[in-house]
C-alpha cells in the first residue's frame, strides 16, 4: 500500500492518504455525479439534496466516502464551526495527488 499527499477539492488542505483509498473515493466522486444525472434524466429536474438518490458504489467506495465526510467534519467540529476555504478555493471535486 502506497500513501502519497493529496489535495482536498484542489485546495490548501492537503492529507496523506493511501492511494487506493484516493481512487476509491474518487471513484465515489463520479459515482454520486453519475446519480445525479440519473435522476434528472428520469425525473426532468435537477437532484436538490432533498430527495432520496441512488448511487452506484462498491461497499469500499461508500466506506471511503463517508470516512473523508467524517475527516472534513471533525476539521469543521475542530475549527468551531467552519474550515476557511473559500469556494473559489475548490478547484476540482476530487482528492488531486500532489
């Protein structure tokens, strides 16, 4: 298992991560997109958060996903409440190798 460092949505916040775990996640990312286009092909609206979505992930890929929701959550819990990246910060949605 190889770790290298990668970036968090292209921003200053960088995490060593293995790297199977960067590409599941990654493969997560296209997965919750791939979701969302579905349902707007199926239902003729825009997903809005609000309404159940079926996503198409492997176990490992839920598992990595929810992990670095847990990461970026006990920062924001840490921080008191937010993370000072602005959103123009975010230059990509995936975890980018440095």
């Amino acid at each position: 298992m190889s770790q290298s460092a990668y970036s968090w949505m292209g921003t200053r916040l960088h995490l060593v991560i293995d790297d199977d775990v960067a590409t599941a996640y990654n493969q997560a990312q296209d997965a919750f997109f791939e979701a969302q286009k579905h349902h707007k092909k199926t239902t003729g609206q825009d997903w809005t958060g609000r309404e159940p979505l079926s996503i198409d992930w492997t176990p490992e890929q839920q598992r990595v996903w929810n992990a670095m929701a847990d990461v970026i959550n006990k920062l924001v819990e840490l921080n008191g409440g937010g993370i000072d990246i602005p959103q123009e910060e975010c230059t990509s949605d995936y975890l980018v190798k440095l």
